[in-house]
C-alpha cells in the first residue's frame, strides 16, 4: 500500500493544530497540537467539516475528565438525544454521565474521588485467537444506531494490538448493481443478549457461532441491511453488526451465515479497505458508527489490563427492542 501524508495546519488564536491524513484515501485523520478543552468555534467547525468526510479522527494527547470527554463527543451530531436509555442502569457507566463506559480496571486521576472504580468483564475479550468485529449498538426499524461513536485511551500495554476500523461505505461501493439490488431487499436480526456474545465463539470473519439455540436474556433489533450512512443520504452503508448479528429475516440460517461471509470476505476484510490505529496514552478517537466496522483485540494480547473510555450517543430517538416470540425470530 502507498502512504502518503498530507499536512494541513490552521492558526487561531488559541490553537496551532496539524491535521496528518496517513493514507491514500484519506480515511483517517491524526489531530495534533490541540487542546480540545480549549476550542473556538472555527475549531470546531473545521472539526466537523472534517468528519463528515473523514470516518476516522485521532485526537493526541488529550487530558480531559469523563465530563469534557462527552462535551465534546457532543458537537458531532446535533441531532443527538442526550438519554441513552440503553446505558443508564448499566453499572459501569460513570453515574453522572451514562454515555460515558469504563472499559477494563479503571486507575486513574480523571475521576473525582467520589465516583465508583469498576472493574469489568467484558464479552468484546472472551475470544483468545480472533478479532471480534462489531458496530457500536445497534438500532431497530425507523430508528438508526448512534453516528457518532469514540475511544479515550488512558492507559494502553506494552504489547497491544492496534483497532482496526473496515469501511462499510466502501465496500458496498465496490459491489455490483445486481448485488445491491438483492442486498437492499434483506433485513438483519441482531441479539442484545450478554449472555449469547460471552458463551459464543468467533470465526475469523467475526461471525458469532452461538452454542444454545435459545438464552433467557434475549432481545432482539431489526433493521433494514443497507441504509445512508448519515444525513447527507450521498453514500450507503450497512448495518451489520458481527458481535450481534443473528440472521436475515428473509433468508434461512444456513444460507445468512454464507452471506454474512461474502460480503465480509470478499468486500469489507480486504486489505486495502482496513485503517489500522496503533494507541498511545491519551489518545482520543471519534469514528462514524454507521460507515465503519471495527475490531476488539483478542484477550490473548491483553495480558495486562487496557484502560480507557467510549462514549456513544443515542438517536434522535430510543433504541427500541422488539418482543415478539423467539420462535417467530429464529
């Protein structure tokens, strides 16, 4: 692959900030000499012209607290409900801000003394040897899933795999039209099931081989496979989420598995649709979740714990789950 970087640099009165694109497509940019708890406006308007050409945006070295993290996760979608109600019973969650999730042992000087050190279990590390790819949340029927999603790296191991993000956008590019055509015609079943995503494997493709045919916990989502990838409706993406991904409605078990595997195989895992991100401390990442896929390491390279924040924010309205009989799902 040819690497090629491009330097942009703005001068304010506050801010000298270079803006790096790595690659070719300029699908990532690196952000540096910023603070961002300190931006003007013109800051934060070329921030979001950026992102809404850029799928992927490092912010270097930012030391911020859970609240600024959110503040300025914030200004990437104005259409945002500030209520994730999906997030707030969930006990890792910074109380005051249920945006806001700890990942991993949490030791640091970011929080103030009276909120809670939560250690988790996460099912994004159950998997030795695979990466397990996903989106973050998932939506259902009319409602989306959140745009804007994010990484805040506090601490980061010695020997840490990098995330590796896979355009949606772009491999639905390369398609040909009959396989558009039969692709806008399926809908995808997720599972919000905990207890489905930790007692399942993975295969290399990031697809969930479930162990149980059935789970007490289980909800599910529908969603239409191919939609806009944000508000401008100029490119499609998809909605697929590997971690959850149960079925096509519309297609039997069996023949959704093989599907799932073309369309990953074939047009989304390809070596030249992968942005890679290798972490240091502090780093900051604002992705677009609906344009993009992306990796959890495999728990064999985190032998020491990785500590670090995301934050995600809802639609502009709930995430609603659907109820019906499990049989009538599967």
């Amino acid at each position: 692959m040819i690497y090629v970087t491009l330097i942009l640099l703005f001068i304010n009165s506050i801010n000298a900030f270079s803006i790096t694109f790595p690659t070719f497509t300029k699908n990532k940019a690196i952000i540096s000499n910023v603070d961002i708890k300190y931006l003007t406006n013109n800051d934060i308007y070329e921030f979001k012209k950026i992102f809404n050409k850029v799928p992927v945006m490092i912010f270097k070295n930012q030391k911020i607290s859970p609240q600024q993290y959110y503040d300025f996760v914030s200004i990437f979608d104005d259409n945002y409900n500030k209520s994730i109600s999906l997030y707030t019973s969930k006990p890792d969650t910074v109380q005051s801000i249920p945006q806001v999730e700890l990942i991993n042992k949490v030791k640091n000087n970011f929080f103030e003394k009276n909120e809670k050190k939560i250690s988790k279990k996460s099912p994004i590390y159950d998997d030795d040897y695979n990466y397990l790819w996903h989106q973050d949340v998932v939506g259902s029927h009319k409602y989306l899933p959140p745009i804007v999603s994010s990484m805040y790296m506090l601490t980061t191991p010695t020997h840490s795999d990098d995330t590796l993000f896979a355009s949606y956008e772009d491999a639905y590019d390369i398609m040909d039209i009959n396989m558009k055509n039969e692709l806008a015609k399926l809908t995808v079943i997720h599972s919000n099931s905990i207890e489905r995503q930790l007692e399942s494997t993975f295969d290399y493709s990031g697809l969930r081989i479930d162990n149980k045919y059935r789970y007490l916990d289980d909800t599910f989502t529908e969603s239409p496979l191919v939609v806009y990838s944000d508000y401008t409706q100029h490119r499609k993406s998809f909605l697929l989420n590997p971690k959850k991904f149960l079925r096509f409605k519309e297609l039997k078990k069996s023949e959704g598995y093989d599907l799932y595997r073309h369309i990953m195989k074939k047009y989304v895992m390809q070596n030249n649709n992968i942005i890679s991100h290798h972490w240091e401390d502090y780093d900051l990442c604002i992705f677009n979740n609906r344009k993009l896929v992306h990796s959890s390491s495999p728990k064999a390279t985190y032998k020491n714990s990785r500590v670090f924040l995301q934050c995600r924010l809802a639609t502009n309205q709930p995430i609603n789950y659907i109820n019906d009989y499990y049989d009538n799902i599967i």
